[in-house]
C-alpha cells in the first residue's frame, strides 16, 4: 500500500490533483470481490464454537479425573491440578558493553 501511495506522488499526478480529483481505490478490490463482514462473521462464530467445545472437554476430562483418581485431583478452586509439561526458559544474548 505504501508503494501505491507514494506513486500517487509523482508529478505526473501532483499536476492531475491539482486541475481534477483523482478517485483512488486502496482496498486492493477487496471491496467487490467478498463480502467481509458476512466472512468474518462466520470465521468469529467458529471460532466462539470451537472455544465452547474445548471448555466442555475440558470440564469432561476433569469430572472423569474426580471419578478416577477421586477428589485429591482437584484443587480448592474446582479446577483440576495440571503438571506443567515443558518449562522453556531463554537467556537474552550478553551485548557488549557500549557505555564506557
């Protein structure tokens, strides 16, 4: 999009803008091509979806814990206790002292 505004810098078209208007169309013909708000639409409720079935798997997965291994595996809030599977910690790169 930057390339497209600055070629309507060029003198060529600083000389057109100032005789007539220059109707410039930055969508990228996205506007006529597809209906974005239905897309979206339709893309934000799948994904409301898929989160409401992952909260009910989860909430399955707990009470058949409780039913399991009875109720030591839940924590005072109600939330099953999770062991942590992976504990990645990344060092910042030493930088060479630039202040002398």
């Amino acid at each position: 999009m930057a390339f497209n505004i600055l070629a309507l810098m060029t003198p060529s078209i600083t000389q057109q803008r100032e005789t007539e208007t220059v109707m410039v169309d930055l969508t990228g013909s996205l506007n006529s091509s597809i209906d974005l708000k239905s897309l979206t639409t339709e893309l934000r409720n799948d994904i409301v979806e898929t989160s409401e079935n992952r909260k009910l798997l989860v909430r399955e997965q707990a009470r058949e814990l409780i039913v399991t291994n009875g109720e030591k595996t839940v924590s005072d809030n109600g939330r099953t206790q999770i062991e942590p599977r992976v504990n990645l910690d990344f060092q910042f790169i030493p930088l060479p002292e630039l202040w002398n």
